[in-house]
C-alpha cells in the first residue's frame, strides 16, 4: 500500500511539474531548458580571436572529443544562414564560455567544409562580464565601429553594434544590452588580404 501511494504522488507530482511546463510562455520554457542543459554541458574555452576558417570534420570531432553533444543539420533556411554560403550547422549547449563568462550555446556553422561563422550566445545577465571580458582580450585588435568609414549599423533590438577585426575574422556583438534577450556574440572568417583591406 505505501508503494502505491509513493507512485501515486511521483505520478502526481511530475503531472503538475509538465503541465506547468507546457503552460509556461515561451521565453519563460527556453530560458528553463537552457539552464536545465548547461547543467550538464561543457565549458567554451577557446578564444574568440582564435577562430579560424578549420575543417569542419576536423573541428566536430575535436569538440566531440570534449564531450560536446551537437544537434548537426545541411539544407539551412535562409532563417538559419548567416552568409548565404553557409550549407551546414551545428550547435550545442554549453555552460559557460572563454574566462567563465555564463553561456547557453555555441553555434558551428559551415560553407564548404569549412567554418564560415561561430555563434554564441549568452544569458542576458552575462552582458557585463561578456564587455568586460571583449575589452581585456581584445584590447590589442582594432574596433572597427570606431572608424567613422564603417557603418555596421544596429542589431534586431536597434542596439549599435561593436566590431572587432582580428587575427582571421570579424567579432561582432551588441554595445548595449536589451531587456529580456540573449547576448550574442559572432565570429565571421575573413582571410588575411580581406582583412588588411580593411
């Protein structure tokens, strides 16, 4: 009888637990599965000025290899493409990125067998550790949004934006942070002669 009633109220209790879940708004229900997934995800550490333009099986199987878990798919939407040479994507939660900065998940995305864009993002109440972060390891790239010949304009939210040229790409991220969204940070392969053009 005291079985019976310990599943009785299991079964209650994760009946409650779902319907609240499936009654939740939708940034409300995202913002849980992120944190229930970073519980368990890795840690970003690579630096985002060491992107570079890598091979794309190369690239999966070193993170696999670090136990990254991708949700891998071709035949983007033009929703999905950054570029709209981008063919491939790959993304993954992780728990933090680069100096412990609070992060949910990292986006790989691929032309041609070779990483064309990263994709980050970052809770909203990582926006300042993320700045503080950008303004310390990047301190010695320029900021391309400071040279008046440049109009990188603004992001979906109307914030300007900040971009960094370094060693094999642009990084792009908002100046300022919105109520309620995920930071964003993009890395963009550039080669070398492009970028001196700069």
């Amino acid at each position: 009888m005291r079985i019976i009633k310990v599943v009785f109220f299991g079964i209650l209790i994760f009946g409650v637990l779902f319907a609240g879940y499936a009654g939740m708004p939708k940034p409300y229900r995202y913002a849980l599965e992120d944190w229930y997934h970073s519980l368990l995800a890795p840690k970003f550490i690579e630096s985002p000025d060491y992107f570079s333009a890598r091979d794309q099986a190369d690239l999966l199987r070193e993170y696999k290899n670090r136990q990254y878990k991708f949700n891998c798919y071709g035949n983007l939407s033009k929703e999905e493409r950054i570029a709209e040479s981008d063919d491939y994507s790959c993304n993954a939660y992780i728990s933090s990125a680069f100096d412990n900065v609070p992060a949910t998940q990292v986006t790989f995305l691929f032309s041609k067998n070779k990483l064309s864009h990263v994709r980050m993002e970052f809770p909203e109440k990582s926006f300042l550790k993320l700045h503080d972060y950008l303004s310390r390891k990047l301190v010695d790239f320029p900021r391309l949004d400071q040279d008046t010949k440049f109009n990188f304009g603004t992001d979906n939210f109307g914030k300007p934006l900040m971009v960094w040229a370094v060693r094999e790409g642009l990084i792009t991220t908002a100046a300022q942070s919105t109520a309620g969204q995920t930071q964003l940070l993009l890395w963009s392969a550039m080669d070398a002669p492009s970028l001196r053009q700069l």
